[in-house]
C-alpha cells in the first residue's frame, strides 16, 4: 500500500491580507513614535474654564435649549394668530372617605376585586341607597378651596345608561341642583400657566357636585372584560369650568392646581399618577375677535378622560391643530366625543353626535334632598389648612424663610408635607442657635432650604430611604449648618458630616469635628500674599490680558487657582481677590 500522501494545510488568502495589514500599521507606528522628551506640551489657555463649569454650562444650554423647543412646539401653528382656541375643563375626583356614598362598604384602593361591595352596590333588587354623611366633609373642604358658595339644600338626580360598568343602569349624581356653584381659581406665573396668560389668570367654577364612581373594567385581550365593583359608588366630586381658558399649558396647570388644592385640605388622597383625578376637556375653536367685535364660541369637542397633567395639555394642542385644519378647509367642526392616547399626535373619534347618550336625567325618588347647615360650614372654614398659594407665595418667600417661589412649591409638594414641616422646624432651630443679626446676614433660612430639598434629598434618592425612615434630626442638621455658616468647616466637610450621620455615626456634630480634626484653619495673610505672587509671576501672559487689554474677568482664573492650591477651604474667595487685585495695582 503506498504511502499517505501529505496534503499542503490550507491557507486563507484574505486572512494572510489582514495580517500583513497589521504588520505594516504596528510597524509604521513603531516607526513614528518618539521619545516622551521629545513630545510637545502644548501652551496652557489664556482662559482656562473647569470641566465642572463646561458641564454645568452645558446643562444649561440644553435646558434652555429644550425650553424653546417645547415653546416653539406649542405655538407651532401659524394660524393661531386668526383663530382663538376656548377651553372648558370637567374634572373628577375621588374623595378622601372610608366608606362609600351610598352604602357602609369600605373604600378600597388595591385590595383583592370585589371583597367590598354591598348589596346596593351591586344594584340587587330591593335595595336602597343610605347616604353616609361623613362623605359630605371632604366635599365640602374641596368646596371651600375653590372659592364656592355652599347652597343650603341640594338634591341627587339619575343619570341614565346602560354600561358594564354600571349595574344599576344610571349613576346617582347632582345634575340639577349641585351642593357647590360659583367659585373660582387664580393661576400665577409659578404654576406654569402661558406666558400670555401673565401676571394671573381667573378660571370661575360653575358648579361642583357629588356623585358615585362606577365599576372598574379590567380588560384580558382579546376579548374578556373583568369587574371589580369595589370601585363602585366611591364617592366622587365633579368640578366644572366655565370655558375661559385659551392657552393648552394653562389648562394644564389649572388640573395641577386643582389637585393640589384637594391634597392640601384632604379632600382627595390619590393625584392623577394613581387615578384618584381624572379630567374631561372640552375645546372649541373661533375667529380671533377684533376690538369692539364679540364672536361666538365655535361648535366644542369632547377629549375623555385624560389621565395626567401632560395629556391634557398634549390633547389640547392635538384636538385644537385638528379643528383649525378642518375649518381652513372650508368644512364644519361636528360636535362629537374624542379620545387620546399618551404618545398619539391626533385626537380618535369615539362617537358623534348620533351617538350621543340621552342621559333623561330625573330626581332620584329614593334619596332625600341635602341639607347643609351654616354651623359646619362656618366650622370647616374656620378650620381649613392653609392654602399652597399662601404658604409658598406670601409665608416662605417672606422672612425668616426667604425661599424662591419655585423651590417653596417644590417643599409644599414634597413627601404629604412632611418635607415642609421637617424644613420649618429646622428654621426654628437655627434661629435658636444663631443671634438675629448672623440669621439674617447667612440667609439661614434659604441655606436651610437647599440643605433639605438638596443635599438630603440627593442622599435620600441615592439610598431609595423614604423620607419618613430618614435618620437626620433637625438638630443634627441644624448644627452642621451653624458650623459651616460661622466658618468652623469647609462645605465639602459639611456634606461628608451630612453622609456620616446618615449613615448611622451616633456622636454630636461638634464631637465628630473635634475627634476627626475637621476643624477649619483659614490661611494667614502672608500666604495669601506669597501664594498670590507665585501665581501671578509664572502666568506674565496672563497678568498683562488684565492689565493692558482690560480683560479683569479673568482674575477670577487666579482665584481659583488660589482656592485649589491653597488646600480644602483655607482660602476665602473675596480675601484672595482683594489681594490679586492690589498686587496688579488695578
């Protein structure tokens, strides 16, 4: 048998290709390396500029950036200047009870489905609807909130149509005579309404009313429809506007404010984000009147319940451009219920006019009429908390607090108040701490307030602890404030004290500056003039753009070259300054 014959190994020719590519690049590189003496540094910058100030200024620009785009984006119709958009807002809201309107059942949020329904709720036969009083308080607090006259007798009416979600065949509501009318909401500039709309817009409150919630649908694709009647007849509140409204980002602002007024006097436990407040918005469109001119309200649409601040003002914009299209075209806006999904550039129709319900609304003969007395009327008035427009308007913009507007907002929203009451009391101990004249000359009251929406949040958000487990007392906080207003420590050793008592270090402030030498110790003024001479003798370049060319922005360049030569807060900004500014002789 000859012998096996050995095969040549295979080669893959476009693999010998990239190796000898590889080959040639090292060796080129290899080639036109030079020795690290022979590198050239490049000259420092005339006017060097932190990374930190790059990012921060960048941040800047971009929020400006995204402001103009979100301004050009809500005015981006040419045509608004001929055709005036009116809006009309129906808001409901779930009320703050512990038990239902008609029926001694619990409320419930997330318990298991339908484990708090009673007979009348599930509209069996022969059932009557008892009316639980003490679901009338809420209503009345979110009554007074908006400014509404209480009307003595009131009285509940059906509402009829057939739905899944309704098993009775009609909702019990306040259609004829509602408990509330005549009220009104003043929108400000810090509440985001449009800048058109500036100094104050006045939105009047026709009517509030009372009525029941319906069954929740759960929907199982493709084709199965769940029900949990725990949801039905929760007691509910209806708020309807007169359609004064004009601007998409002021209706927007209208549904904020409303549910923060309801949250303030605990009228309403649950916002938009958790479907306790729900609103319907009506739009219509009309020529813009000219002076002395009244035009009509154009023929109004309906956008069903929109579920989030966002929505709203997105489903205006969307509804309006729709309207103003149809009527450029020489058609005729039908009056017609519309709908919107979050995302959507286009309102759906869902039905029109000859799907209208006729509700053949009518007196409920099983439930007495409503009579509220004056006495608790005048005793929930007297009692009301105070508004959000005045603590964060008039008493913590105002001395000893001294906080802007928008970050009072930010405090009256954060945490069911908590977060407002906590800050409050650290003001209390500040001033106990500080004699008036050093309160009022370190803005303590302001400090203390970027310590707690800032700093403490900033710990809390990287922890995930709710505020309610947070660990730092007001004193605590209270005393790491005073040392670094009084210039005991640097603000970089203020937050490291900060994030060691919130992670558990038991001993008092003064004891852990003390044992851990924190202490600070400011530069004597000889180093100051040392340091300054050092810094302005090696940058000649420098110091002659300040002198002959005017450039003296460019002395804050050596301020911080001082501050981070000079070691973790021993130089003081304005000492260093002065000192450069009279060594140049300027």
């Amino acid at each position: 048998m000859p012998p096996a014959t050995l095969k040549a190994p295979f080669i893959c020719r476009s693999c010998l290709r990239t190796l000898r590519a590889q080959k040639t690049f090292r060796r080129s590189l290899f080639q036109s390396a030079r020795p690290r003496e022979e590198l050239r540094v490049p000259p420092k910058p005339e006017n060097v500029v932190s990374f930190r100030k790059q990012l921060k200024d960048e941040a800047k620009r971009h929020k400006r950036d995204e402001g103009l785009k979100k301004r050009k984006q809500a005015s981006a119709n040419p045509l608004l200047e001929k055709w005036e958009t009116t809006i009309g807002l129906e808001i409901h809201a779930e009320l703050n009870t512990a038990k239902k309107l008609f029926s001694s059942a619990a409320t419930s949020i997330s318990d298991a489905s339908n484990i708090h329904v009673a007979l009348f709720d599930a509209a069996i036969p022969g059932t009557q609807p008892h009316f639980q009083s003490e679901t009338l308080i809420p209503a009345l607090r979110a009554a007074l909130a908006l400014n509404c006259t209480i009307r003595r007798k009131s009285a509940f009416d059906r509402k009829h149509y057939f739905y899944q979600d309704q098993p009775a065949g009609y909702q019990i509501t306040q259609y004829y005579e509602p408990f509330a009318t005549s009220g009104s909401v003043v929108l400000f500039p810090h509440d985001g309404i449009a800048s058109s709309d500036h100094p104050s817009v006045t939105v009047p409150i026709k009517q509030v009313q009372i009525e029941q919630d319906t069954a929740k649908t759960i929907h199982q694709p493709p084709s199965t429809h769940l029900l949990d009647f725990n949801r039905v007849s929760h007691p509910l509140i209806e708020i309807i506007t007169e359609p004064v409204i004009h601007h998409p980002a002021t209706a927007a602002a209208f549904v904020r404010k409303i549910q923060s007024l309801l949250k303030a006097v605990d009228a309403c436990a649950l916002g938009m984000e958790m479907g306790g407040l729900r609103a319907d918005v009506n739009v219509s469109i009309a020529p813009r009147a000219q002076a002395g001119q009244h035009v009509p309200l154009g023929q109004r649409t309906e956008i069903k319940n929109l579920s989030s601040f966002k929505a709203v003002e997105a489903a205006i914009i969307a509804e309006r451009d729709r309207q103003i299209e149809v009527l450029e075209a020489g058609g005729q806006v039908e009056g017609e219920t519309r709908g919107w999904t979050l995302g959507a550039t286009q309102t759906t129709k869902l039905r029109g006019k000859e799907g209208e319900v006729d509700y053949r609304y009518m007196p409920d003969p099983d439930i007495e009429p409503l009579f509220i007395g004056e006495d608790l009327v005048d005793h929930l008035r007297a009692t009301a908390p105070e508004l959000p427009d005045y603590v964060a308007v008039e008493k913590l913009t105002a001395s000893p607090y001294e906080l802007t507007v928008a970050d009072a907002m930010v405090l009256l929203a954060a945490d069911d108040g908590d977060r407002l009451e906590y800050y409050m009391e650290l003001v209390a101990k500040l001033q106990g701490l500080l004699n008036p004249e050093d309160f009022a000359k370190a803005k303590a009251g302001k400090i203390a307030g970027n310590w707690v929406l800032h700093e403490l949040g900033s710990l809390l958000a990287m922890s995930e602890v709710s505020w309610e487990d947070q660990p730092i007392r007001e004193e605590q906080l209270a005393s790491i404030i005073v040392a670094l207003t009084q210039g005991q420590i640097t603000g970089k050793t203020s937050k490291q004290l900060l994030a060691m008592i919130f992670s558990g270090d038991k001993r008092p402030v003064a004891q852990i500056i003390e044992d851990d030498d924190l202490l600070l110790r400011r530069m004597p003024e000889e180093d100051y003039v040392l340091l300054a001479r050092q810094l302005l003798a090696s940058n000649d370049q420098m110091v002659r753009a300040i002198k002959d060319r005017n450039q003296g922005n460019k002395i804050m360049w050596f301020v911080g070259q001082m501050i981070q030569q000079g070691g973790d807060g021993r130089v003081d900004p304005a000492r260093a300054r002065e000192v450069l500014i009279k060594l140049m002789d300027l």
